[in-house]
C-alpha cells in the first residue's frame, strides 16, 4: 500500500469545504460547511461534523482513507479548520469564559513585555492547539456501511471507523475530563502546558523553563485549573442485542467513551447506534505491569443515535416477491399461529395469543397519560404441557428478548443494579432483564417461585412501562416498553378446579389483572388426544421436525420480518366500532341489593368478639351493607312459648296463625313493589340539617362508644337510601321527616343489635334511666331541652312514647327537672 500524501489530503479538505454545495428544490445552493464554519467562528456552535456521504461524491478515496485512518484524519480536519476560522470571523465573539480571559490576558503581558505574542518561547511552552480550539470534529458513517456486531469488531479494525449497534446497559455521570493542563511555577512564574490524550497522565517532576534551568532551582509546578481545559467526559457499556448472540454464548459488551457533544445521548435500556474509533486502551504505571501484554478495547464515539422502533423498522429489508406469495392465505392468522413452535403439538388458541403479543398494540398517549399497547400473558397449568418450550421459542423468535427464571431472578436483576463505577468511583445505574428487553418480549419461567419483594418490582413495567429508580441519591426513570410472557405452575402439584385462582397459582390479584390474558392448560386424560399426542412426540424424537401436516408452517425467519412489518401500523379504532365496545362493557352491570346470610364462625355468636371475628368477613365488606341484624337465639320463656305455638300453628294448617293484621297476598306485594319502582323522590333543603346533625350523633356516639360497626359516610348513604325507600313506599315524590326519623331507627337498631352489652349489667338498668341518660345529653350545658326533641331522638333509640311520658314524670317527682305548663320544655334544677 503507497504512503499516502496528507499535505495533497489537507488542501483536498480545505477545498472541499470551501467548494461544497447542495441544491434544494428552488434551485438555491446550500454551503453547508462554509455556514458551519461561521457559526463555530462565533461560537455558535461546538460541534463540526464531516459527513462521509458528501466526501464520497467528490473524491472517494478520500473518503474510504478517513474510514481506514479515522483518528489521524480527525487531527487533520481539526487543524484544517482552525486554519480556515479567521476567515470566516465577521464580529467579535462578545461572549468569553474564563479560559479566554486567561490566554487574552497571558498575551497582553508578552505584548507589555515587547515580546511577539507566541514567538520567541520555548517550544514546551508555546500554547497548545487543544487549549485555543473551542470545536471537535465528528465524522458520520457513510449511509451504505452497514453497523456490526460487537462480537465481529475484532483486531484488524482498530482505528477504524465502525458503526455498531447495541443495548446501553450502564451509564455514567457526565465528568469534566482534563485535556490540557496548565501548570505555573513557583520560583520562576513560568507557565507549562501538557496536553492529555488519554485517561491516565503524569504531571510534570519539576519546572523547564530557561530561568529555573539556567538557576538549577527546579521550582515546583502547581496546577492552575482557570488555565486548563476541561472536556465533557461519559463512559457507556453497550451490549449486543439477544438475536446477535450465538445459542449458548454470553452477551458481548463493549465500551464506549463520548466526549463533548456525543455526551447525554443515551440512558440505560435505549437501542443505539454508535458510530466511532476502534482503539486499545492504554494503561501507565503500576496498572500496565498488571495488565501485561493483553489490553482493553474502546470506541471513541463520533456520534450516538437512540433507534426507536419506527427507525429500526425502515432499516429492515423488504419482502421478496416468493416470502409475499408464501404469505399470501386466506386464513393468514391461524397459518401464522401454526407457524409458531410447530413441533408442540396443539395448543392453538395459546399460539394466536402469543403471535398477538409479538406484534403488539398500539401505545396511545392521551393528555399526557400513557395506555400501553404490549400485550402481557400468563400462562398456567400442569407441568408437562409445553410452557416453558412455548417460552423458548418466543424468546428465540422475537428479536429482542431476554429469558430468566423466577427461581434464579432478583428484583435488581430484573430492573436495575446501582453499581460502583471503576474510573470516577460514583455510583452508577446497570440495566436488568426488562430495560434490556425494553421494546421486546421478557420471558420469565416458573413465575410462582419468584420471591413476593422480587416480584412486586415489575408492577409499575407491567402497567406503566417505566421503572422508577431511587437507589443510592441516584434518582431516574428508565424505558421498560417490554411484553412480559409468564409460565407458572400450580402450588399442589396440578390445577384444582375447585380452589381459586389466587390459590392455585398464588399470586396476588394485584398482579394477575395486570395480565391482558390469563391461560390455563390442564393435562386431562384423553384416549384419542393421548393417542394424538403420542404420535407427535414419537414422530418429532424420529425426524427431529413437525409432522407432515394439512398447513405448512412458515419459516422462522419469516414470522420474525413478517412481524417487524407489523410493528410500522398503528390502526385506531373507528367510531362506528365505539357502541359495540361500550356495550359489551356495559353488560357487566350489576345494579342489584344484595341480601346475604352468615353463621358465626364458633356455632353461636359471642359478644366478646368484634364482628369480624364472628363472621369472619373483612371490614371494607362489611362496611358496604347498609344494615347489619344480628339475630340471636338467647332464652326467653315468654318468646320461646309464642314461637313454640306459632311453629306449631304452620305446621298443623300450612298457614299463619290467626293475627290482627292480615298479611297481603304475595301477587299483591309483588305488584306494588313494583309500582313504587317508578317513583324516584328527593330529599327537600329543609331536611338536610336534620340529616346532618343525626348523623353528626352517630359519630359522636361512636367515638365515646366501642364502635363495632364502622359508622362512616356511608351510614349516612344508608340513612339516605332508606328514606327514599321509605318514601317509594308511599309512593311519594318527596321524602318526609317521618321517613328520616324511621331510617335512623332502623340504623340505630341494627348498631344495637351488634353491641356487646353484658347481660347483668343490661337488667340492672331500666328503660327510664336510659332515657334519662339520652335527655341529659340532649341539654348538655343548656340545662334546657325540648320535649319533642326528646321524644324524637328515644324513638330513634328504640323507646316507646308512653316510656318517655313515664320517665319525664318520675324526674319531676324527684325534682330532677321542671316542665313548663304547656309541657313543651324540660329544665334541669
């Protein structure tokens, strides 16, 4: 190969940049690097980048030395436009950083001195091109040169230009990096500089200038940090895609350093294309005895590109005309599914779902909010029903992938690690199984043996597809856009029909609706399907292959194209289709009362139990019935002689006894019930003080009282329901007071019917002087109390007219009280 000629390459640049132009469709010429040169004159912009593409139309071998020789060439162009700057400099760059004050200043001094800025000056201590220049040059891959495995960029293309494609897996801060070091003497003033070209430098032992060479002082050099350069500095790890890797083989990762504007473009789980140098990575020191011959490799990225899944898609191939006609059926859907894992013998409708879940829906963002569109499926049963096979050839089939056990995963492994970084020593964020998998499919298999902490961490990816990271102040949210496939088995060895799901496969509710399908495949005994069955498997062990079968199956390859064909749709759901939605779900109303039965869960119930002890049934269940009756069977010779008789009565006549009120025909109840259906009455303004001060009482009463019937709002829902119950009945448009006070009664009654009292200490206490108690609450302070008042609120409590009539005479015999003459107000004495 001949020596290439780099002056004869130094003026191709500067022609090439001055001369290029392009065309729009007006006709108008485009300078594209003549307009970049001036934006970074003034400062306007940092980065200059050479696009390859625009090299190759005019010379062409120029072009393919820049890819063969990319970092000498990178000098070269660097050089070459700091040439070409003045030129292009029409106004004074008005603003300056410190690092320009600091060189302005340096040769004003020279000037005062009578000394030619930058002539005359040891050569050590002239000013470095890294310190003036304020731009990097970035060269972009030609658009023909396709991106390489990591696994394939090997010895023969260091210093080259390679495009590579990955998954970033870790990232690290963004850390100034030192470029050019600016050290001053202590003895004589003089000024060093050291440019910097790798991670690791050796300052200077001692001073070199004439002064402290000619005096032998050897003064000490300190660093001066406003003189020094400082560069935009991040280290990320990218890792071949799970289609790259060879069956069998572990993922190849490689490193990747951006400096300046290439720095920020990526997070861990973005699919990037990285386009850069090839380099070793040289060590010094104690670090070089200890690596010995072999060293680390690196690519010095020019450029990084987050592909998504539109980008991704056009790169792909288009079909040929013989997979289209392969394609071409009728009945594409099931040929498809078929198509999936032929040799596992049926199992159709499992083989659609999971074709589904490899094309996806579609994500809709309204207002903000996101609605995924991956499909997330479950499947459970019997072991030795082909779960974790189906698993398999998913993750082979999908592009991108990732398969993991829930026996051998964490919750870290799964979402993120924090891990320690080796060059800055900070904490930094490494990827797991789903941001790896982000935009892809994450099999996990024996699903049920993962740990309950463990697997709550995929909650918010199933739903939200995010993972929030708040670990060690490092506080972020990663991409997780992943369809997660699921095999469990049953926690007793096969399916029990008779137990719940919860119970079979013991995994909470919280997470089983996450799941848009839920599968159960049981192994049940079958003469024909066993027979079936058995064949297949004899026929596959034989032939290593599917059976010859009516349907062809499709070519792995091309379900997995045929699929990333799909993923460029995003169909909307027509309006004409919204109704027919709304009314499969509005068929799962359910505006029903519901009446229910318990026994208690010791035979009889016990008082010194609170009511879920005796029913065992869950306090937000409970608290949903309006009425709670407790019905007991407590001994009583007088009632247990009437219910004897009446007892007694039906069974000897097969009808009632005898009563003062005749009971309605059950036609006739049934008619009016469903006249007072047409009724909807309202409550009037005036009844709602009265409404809220009642239920204020229930509150009161259950703070001072042991409360055992979760008195909250929606006890006074139930007052409410039952007065318009109350006033239906009466087939009334308005609801009255009477209908009110009745609904608290009925409430208070059912509160007392659940209240532990203790018998002895309930016959001890009689009726007046419980009413005396309720109308010694009703005066509080006042010691003053309306009678009526009086009577309403014993009513509510259960107590008779004629008691209260009673209690309020004997108090004024006692001289407890005084009621006025027309007997409308109590007063305390």
């Amino acid at each position: 190969m001949a020596m290439r000629d780099y002056a004869a390459d130094k003026e191709s640049f500067k022609n090439f940049f001055i001369d290029f132009c392009q065309s729009d469709d007006e006709g108008n010429k485009n300078f594209k690097y003549s307009e970049q040169l001036t934006r970074v004159a003034h400062r306007e912009q940092n980065a200059f980048v050479v696009e390859l593409d625009d090299l190759h139309e005019s010379n062409e071998e120029l072009a393919e030395a820049v890819r063969q020789n990319t970092r000498r060439y990178t000098n070269m162009v660097s050089d070459v436009v700091y040439e070409m700057l003045p030129d292009y400099k029409h106004r004074e760059v008005a603003a300056k950083d410190a690092l320009d004050v600091y060189i302005e200043h340096r040769i004003m001094l020279e000037a005062r001195n009578h000394r030619i800025p930058g002539e005359m000056r040891d050569p050590r201590n002239r000013y470095p091109p890294e310190l003036i220049r304020r731009f990097e040059v970035y060269f972009k891959d030609l658009s023909t040169s396709k991106s390489l495995p990591i696994r394939e960029v090997k010895a023969e293309h260091i210093g080259k230009l390679v495009t590579i494609r990955g998954i970033v897996t870790r990232c690290t801060d963004v850390k100034p990096l030192l470029v050019v070091a600016t050290y001053s003497c202590s003895a004589c003033g003089a000024e060093t500089y050291q440019p910097i070209r790798s991670l690791q430098f050796t300052p200077p032992p001692s001073c070199t200038a004439d002064e402290c060479r000619l005096n032998k002082t050897a003064g000490q050099l300190h660093l001066q940090t406003r003189g020094s350069r400082f560069q935009k500095f991040q280290e990320l790890k990218i890792q071949e895609h799970s289609d790259q890797v060879p069956v069998g083989h572990i993922p190849r990762q490689l490193s990747v350093y951006c400096r300046g504007e290439t720095t920020r473009r990526a997070q861990p789980g973005d699919h990037v294309a990285v386009t850069g140098v090839f380099l070793p990575l040289l060590s010094a020191g104690f670090r070089q005895i200890v690596q010995g011959l072999l060293s680390d490799t690196y690519l010095e990225a020019h450029s990084v590109n987050c592909l998504n899944q539109a980008d991704e898609n056009e790169l792909a191939e288009a079909l040929t005309e013989e997979e289209l006609s392969e394609l071409a059926d009728e009945d594409l859907y099931s040929r498809m599914a078929r198509s999936l894992a032929p040799e596992i013998y049926g199992h159709e409708d499992v083989k659609k779902a999971l074709l589904l879940l490899l094309v996806g829906g579609v994500d809709k963002r309204p207002n903000g909010m996101k609605i995924r569109g991956n499909i997330n499926i479950c499947l459970m049963g019997d072991p030795g029903v082909a779960k974790s096979q189906l698993l398999n050839y998913i993750d082979r089939l999908a592009p991108r992938s990732q398969y993991t056990t829930g026996r051998g995963s964490s919750g870290v492994g799964l979402t993120a690690a924090v891990m320690k970084d080796p060059f800055t020593g900070e904490m930094m964020l490494e990827g797991g199984a789903l941001v790896l998998a982000d935009q892809g499919v994450c099999c996990i298999d024996e699903f049920d043996k993962m740990a309950e902490n463990d697997r709550t961490a995929i909650h918010e990816v199933m739903e939200q597809q995010t993972i929030s990271i708040a670990k060690a102040g490092i506080m972020t949210c990663l991409n997780a856009r992943v369809s997660i496939l699921a095999a469990a088995n049953p926690a007793y060895g096969r399916y029990n029909p008779k137990r719940t799901i919860e119970q079979n496969i013991q995994l909470p509710a919280a997470l089983l609706s996450r799941f848009d399908l839920l599968w159960l495949i049981q192994d049940k005994p079958n003469r024909e399907k066993d027979l079936e069955l058995a064949k297949h498997i004899a026929y596959v062990h034989q032939h290593s292959s599917q059976p010859p079968s009516a349907v062809r199956a499709l070519p792995m390859r091309l379900v997995r194209r045929y699929v990333a064909l799909t993923k460029r749709k995003h169909p909307a759901v027509p309006n004409h289709l919204t109704d027919y939605i709304a009314g499969i779900m509005t068929c799962l109303n359910a505006r029903v009362s519901i009446l229910a039965a318990a026994n208690p869960a010791y035979g009889r119930y016990n008082p010194k139990r609170t009511i879920e002890q005796n029913i065992q049934l869950p306090a937000a269940l409970l608290s949903r019935f309006d009425l709670l009756w407790l019905i007991q069977d407590k001994p009583n010779r007088e009632k247990d002689l009437e219910l004897a008789k009446h007892i007694a009565y039906v069974h000897q006549h097969s009808s009632q006894p005898p009563s003062a009120v005749r009971a309605l025909p059950m036609r006739l109840v049934r008619r009016y019930v469903a006249l007072t259906k047409r009724k909807h009455p309202a409550v009037p303004n005036h009844l709602t003080d009265y409404i809220v001060s009642s239920y204020v009482e229930l509150r009161r009463e259950a703070r001072n009282a042991r409360d055992v019937t979760f008195t909250s709002a929606r006890n006074l829902l139930a007052i409410l329901r039952l007065s318009t119950a109350l006033a239906r009945l009466r087939l009334s448009d308005v609801v009255e007071k009477e209908d009110v006070s009745e609904a608290i009664r009925l409430v208070e009654m059912s509160k007392q019917s659940l209240s532990p009292v203790d018998e002895n200490v309930q016959r001890g206490i009689s009726s007046t002087d419980r009413i005396f108690a309720i109308v010694r609450d009703l005066a509080g302070s006042s010691q003053t109390v309306k009678i009526a008042d009086v009577i309403e609120r014993c009513v509510d409590k259960g107590f008779k007219p004629d008691q209260v009539d009673a209690c309020i005479e004997e108090y004024e015999n006692l001289n407890v009280w005084q009621v006025n003459q027309v007997r409308t107000k109590i007063t305390f004495m």
